[in-house]
C-alpha cells in the first residue's frame, strides 16, 4: 500500500511506522496500522471517485484506534472531517448535519439507531464505520495544506452554534506550536480522557501525539477513577485536561484510602508536564493539585478558532492566575473599544493573528467578516499584561459561558426554555461555581397558574439540549429586571442567583 502524502500528520506517520500510535480498549495500534486502516476508509468514502472535493463527512464514533482511522481517513479522501459531539441530542446533531450539508455519515454501531433516520432523512449516505476499516486500498489524492479539513462546531454570541473550518495548513500550525512550545517526543506517551469533537482532544493531545511519534492512550470517556488507574499503572508521561477534571481528580483522590493515596500521588511523578485550559483554573485548584500532585499545573489559553495561543513556559516560573506569553508562531495584542493597542497594565481586547487561526465560519460570511479586524481574529476575551504575562479577566460577551471546559451559549438555551409550555420568560447565566467554572443558572417568569421545578424543566430540556447544556439552577421570578430600555439586565439576574440561599425557588 502505498502512503505517500503531503499531508505532513501522513508523511510523518510513515517516517514512525512500527512505533505504537494509540492503546485503546481494543489493544495497541501501530502507525503502519493507522496508515493502512486509514487508507482503506479513505478508499470506501471515495467509492471510485478521484477526490471528495471537501465533501462534509460526519463521524460518531468513540475516542480510540477507529476515531483517528476516520479522521485520516476523511482527510485522505479530500473530505472535511465533521467530528459529532457525542453527547449531542437529535435536533442538536440534525443541526450540525444540515448546516455543514454533509453527504456521508460514519457511525459507531451503538449510534446508528439515533443517526440513521436524521441521515435518511436529509439523503446523507449512512455507513457503519466498522466496515470500512476492511477494504481494499487505492490511490489517493493529493491534498495540499490550503484545503479545508475540520470544522468543529462552538457556541457563541449567537442562538445556534458556529462551525469552524479549519484548513490543514491551519492545523499544522496550530500542531507546530505546541510541539515545539512543550517540547513533545517520541517517547512520550499521553492520555486522552477529553471528548474529541472540540480542540483540546484533538489538536492538544491526538494530534501533537501523533505528529510526534508519541503513543496516545484513549479512553472512550472521562472517569476518575479510570484516570488514576492509568496514571498509577501506566506509563504516561503527558496529561492535558480542562479545570474541571482536576477538580474531579482531586475529588477521587480525597475518597481514597490514605496508603492508596500516597501511591497515587508518588505516580504522578513518573509525568513530565501536566496542563490545564478551555477555562479559568482557579488558583486554589492549581495549589491543592500541587500538594497532590507535586505538579505546577502549565495552564494555557486557546480557542476553537484559533487553536492554543498563549502559554505559560515549560521551564521556568508558571504564574498562578496567568496564562503567560504568546506560543512561537502566534501573534497576540490586546486592544481598546476603537482596536487600537493598549499600555501594558490597561485591559484590552485579546486579538490573535498567525497561521493556526481559522479560515472561516462555515456558510457565514457575515460572522467571518464580523470576527475579524484588520487581519486580527477578536476573541471575545479581556485580559491585562502584568510583569510581562498576561491574565484572562473575563469574556466581553456575558451571553457566552464556559461549564465543565464546554463553551455554551445562554441564547441558545434560552430559546429552548422558552418553548416550555409553561415558561413566559427567561433569562439564562452562569453562576460561578468552583467545580464547573460556572453553572448554568435559569431565571424563569411562568405563565398564571402554571408551578415548575429544576428536575422537571431538565427533563424536558434534555430532549433538545446535551447534558451539559442544562441549567442545574432555577429561580422563579414574578419579573426579569430590566432597563429603561426594556433589555433584561444579565449580571441583576446572576446577582440574584448569588445571594438567594438554597430557598424553596432554587433547587
Ligand atoms: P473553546 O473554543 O470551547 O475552546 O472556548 C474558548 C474560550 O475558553 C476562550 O474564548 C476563553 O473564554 C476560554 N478559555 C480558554 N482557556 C482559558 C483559560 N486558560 N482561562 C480562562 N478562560 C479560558
């Protein structure tokens, strides 16, 4: 079979060849085994023709060995790769299938009863991805690095969430900085406890593993317990995971029996870096994962349209509350309300520029033109640069919420809640929480005579919206507050949220 590729995760892979490229629950796999199984999916999605063309093809298929063989396999074929957030509703997915207009559908076997109708109905070619993986193998197109490759969907200041598309050039870059900013080897060995349908999986841990020769060690889910195991009786030298895990981590350390405790936290000295993003790490997370684990977690900052863009170093002081310097190859200024520079010690407006930003929003060239100034991306994000570093003070957009790692639009749960048959009103925010980052917290006015409590309203939202997406606090007003203008004012509303104790109205 031959390999030959300009596709620089392909070209490498071969230079790895008999080197483990993933462990997951099925065994190990080789990169000779990626690039062979790859190649057949890529065959089977090509059915004859030259080159997808950057055909959307979805996927839904659980973190490990098959996961990369799909991606690959996508990319080989000249298709754009469409990762499925796995946790994701019916609507939610039928979404992401009709905005994308994907033409093929991989799926999981467990998955294709939720999957196949939502692909029967909008003629999408359905296949259970397990049959691709035997197959004969042809010749494949050449793809160059200005093509489009992935597009991951986030959630923003809009009701419904945006596609990113990436370019592989794009991913290279966003790959490059990290592997050279962290200083990945061949003999390091990661483990995958993230979801791979946002950033962090894929670009941070997958694909800078595999770039480099390393081995990636997957689970199909996060787990606590499942962690530590691999921690304590495994060879990782890697971990990369958002604020949340570690609060998880701490927890199931904290359950643990002392001797079991001691041998747990001896383990985590066999790592040689741990980090943490996606989200604010609170600093009393960072100090008790030190006494834990010895370890001063490396946190970073990045986003799903630009990739990872500032890091604290791999050498030298890592500065609690800070995200540190810009990577090699990132460009990053803070700006005021006009986009013009601020001093050092001003809070301004974080702009990224470089090879690793994405192309576009997919079918959005309103919202691509919109995110954009003079060729800097603007992130939505403030921050300060104090003593050189630089520290995340907040999001310019009160509509947008990070829970668990996951970026989640209050609109879009809003509009959902207000379907409910009994909900006149609503106002959604985030609640700062310890574990979570931020809770998603339900502000509902109800229509006369109508009564409702928190595991009522998620039960029925859970239909439309993924887990993760479903307010855990509710408060019943007879009004929202609003401005003379009539605008329901969001920080009144989590003001409310912070100063009512566990009365009858929050559950
Ligand atoms: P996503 O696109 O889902 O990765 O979300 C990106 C957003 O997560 C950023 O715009 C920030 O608001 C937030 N974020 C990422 N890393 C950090 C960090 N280290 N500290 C605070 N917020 C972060």
């Amino acid at each position: 079979m031959s390999h030959k590729s300009h596709l620089p995760l392909i070209a490498r892979a071969l230079q790895h060849g008999g080197r483990t490229a993933v462990v997951d629950t099925q065994g190990a796999f080789t990169y000779s085994e990626l690039l062979d199984a790859s190649s057949c999916v890529a065959t089977a999605l090509l059915l004859g023709r030259q080159d997808l063309e950057e055909e959307r093809v979805a996927f839904f298929v659980t973190p490990g060995f098959r996961w990369v063989a799909v991606q690959w396999g996508i990319w080989r074929a000249g298709g754009v790769a469409v990762p499925l957030p796995v946790d994701s509703t019916r609507p939610e997915l039928d979404y992401i299938l009709g905005d994308t207009g994907a033409s093929i559908l991989l799926s999981d076997a467990e998955a294709e009863s939720l999957l196949a109708p939502l692909a029967a109905a909008r003629n999408i070619r359905a296949l259970p991805h397990e049959q691709l993986l035997a197959c004969q193998s042809a010749e494949l197109p050449d793809v160059t690095s200005e093509r489009r490759a992935m597009i991951l969907y986030t959630s923003g200041t809009t009701n419904r969430p945006k596609g990113v598309v990436t370019t592989h050039g794009n991913i290279a870059a966003q790959i490059v900085t990290l592997v050279e900013a962290w200083e990945w080897r061949a003999d390091d060995r990661i483990l995958l406890c993230l979801p791979l349908h946002h950033v962090h999986g894929i670009i941070n841990v997958v694909s800078c593993a595999l770039w480099s020769g390393a081995t990636c060690e997957m689970l199909p889910r996060f787990e606590s317990n499942a962690v530590w195991e691999r921690i304590y009786g495994g060879r990782i030298t890697l971990f990369m995971a958002v604020p949340t895990i570690y609060v998880k981590l701490i927890g199931a350390w904290e359950a643990a029996q002392p001797e079991r405790r001691a041998a747990l936290s001896r383990a985590c000295g066999k790592l040689r870096l741990m980090v943490s993003g996606s989200a604010a790490l609170l600093v009393s997370t960072l100090e008790r994962w030190k006494e834990i684990s010895g370890h001063a977690l490396l946190e970073r900052y990045g986003m799903t349209e630009i990739g990872m863009a500032l890091s604290n170093p791999l050498h030298g002081m890592r500065i609690p509350g800070s995200v540190g310097t810009p990577l090699p190859g990132v460009e990053v200024r803070l700006v005021d309300e006009q986009g013009k520079p601020v001093a050092p010690g001003t809070p301004g407006e974080i702009e990224v520029r470089g090879p690793s930003v994405f192309a576009e929003y997919w079918g959005k060239p309103d919202a691509t033109r919109d995110a954009f100034r003079d060729g800097w991306f603007c992130t939505g994000d403030t921050a300060v640069v104090e003593n050189g570093v630089y520290r995340i003070l907040g999001r310019t957009s009160i509509e947008i919420l990070k829970t668990g790692g996951h970026k989640v639009s209050a609109l879009e749960i809003e509009e959902t809640l207000r379907a409910h048959p009994a909900v006149a009103e609503c106002a959604v925010v985030g609640v700062p929480d310890a574990e979570w980052g931020e809770r998603i917290a339900a502000a509902l006015v109800l229509k006369t005579g109508r009564a409702i409590d928190l595991p009522s309203l998620r039960a029925w939202a859970k239909e439309f919206l993924a887990p993760y997406k479903l307010p855990s606090r509710l408060l019943v007003l007879d009004t929202l507050p609003r401005n003379a203008m009539g605008k329901v004012m969001k920080p009144a509303v989590a003001a409310m949220f912070q100063t009512v104790g566990s009365g009858d109205s929050v559950v």
